[in-house]
C-alpha cells in the first residue's frame, strides 16, 4: 500500500475506518442490549432466543449495508461461527468426535475451493480478494528482476 497511498492518506484511511468500525460496534451493542432488556421486560424473563432475535435485529439495522467494514466483520464473524456451530454438533452428539484433528482437512477444503473459485468463478469472490489472489496467482506469472519479488510485480508499460 505504501507504493499508492501517501502516508497522510493511510493514516486518514486507517483512522476512518477505525472510527467506523468501532461505532458500529457502538451502536450495535447498544441496540442489541436495549432489545434484550425490552424483550426480557416483556416476557418477565430471558430466554434463548431472545438473543438471536436481538442479535438479527441489530445485525440488520448497524451492519445490513454492504460497505468494506461491515464485510470484514461479517466475513470474521462467519468464520467464527462455522468452527463454532461444528463445536456445537460435536459436543451435542450431533456428528461424532473426530478421532484426529479435522484441522488439516478443513484447511484443504477451504484451500481448494477458494482456489476453485479464483480460477473458474471469479466474479463471486469478494473484490480485494480478488485483487490478492490475482497479484498472487496471475501477475506473478511475469517476472522481470528481483524487485517484482522484493517490492511489486505489476508494471506499466513504458513507451
């Protein structure tokens, strides 16, 4: 990034998107939190799925719009989740205990997919993915001198 950005404007960038991030959070604790207390009021009690309908309510009103920061965290949270809900069925007895660590296999999987979809579909991936896996997989097929390795390898053509 230090190659098209100015330093002035990476850290305006940076702090941007922090504030950004971190108000949303804001806004989303504070609406998840309100809905629990009504909803707890409501019914004298707390259940389940108080939480997730809160939690849906909150998700939809601070991160429903599709912007670079609310990817980011939607695309964390996703992540989270799947390792979270394949805890979950393990230890609900839903699918059994893995007798070696499925880690490996779970990292082939994600692996070969992404790259699946990087060479035949590449329009569903989302775009600085994209951008990444082309200086990765597609520029990086040309190679000029060993600053395309040490510092970029994507170059105008000069006439």
């Amino acid at each position: 990034l230090f190659l098209f950005f100015s330093l002035r404007e990476k850290l305006k960038s940076i702090a941007q998107a922090t504030y950004t991030h971190s108000r949303n959070l804001a806004y989303f604790v504070f609406t998840y939190k309100g809905l629990m207390a009504l909803q707890s009021r409501l019914q004298g009690k707390k259940i389940p799925f108080h939480s997730f309908f809160a939690a849906c309510i909150g998700g939809w009103l601070v991160f429903g719009e599709n912007n670079p920061i609310n990817s980011q965290i939607i695309m964390y949270l996703l992540s989270r989740i799947l390792f979270g809900l394949s805890r979950l069925a393990v230890e609900k007895g839903y699918v059994p205990q893995p007798k070696q660590d499925p880690f490996p296999l779970v990292a082939a999987l994600v692996w070969g997919t992404v790259l699946w979809l990087f060479e035949y579909h590449r329009q569903t991936l989302q775009p600085s993915l994209q951008s990444s896996m082309t200086y990765l997989y597609d520029d990086s097929d040309v190679w000029h001198d060993i600053s395309d390795f040490l510092i970029y390898n994507k170059r105008t053509e000069s006439k």
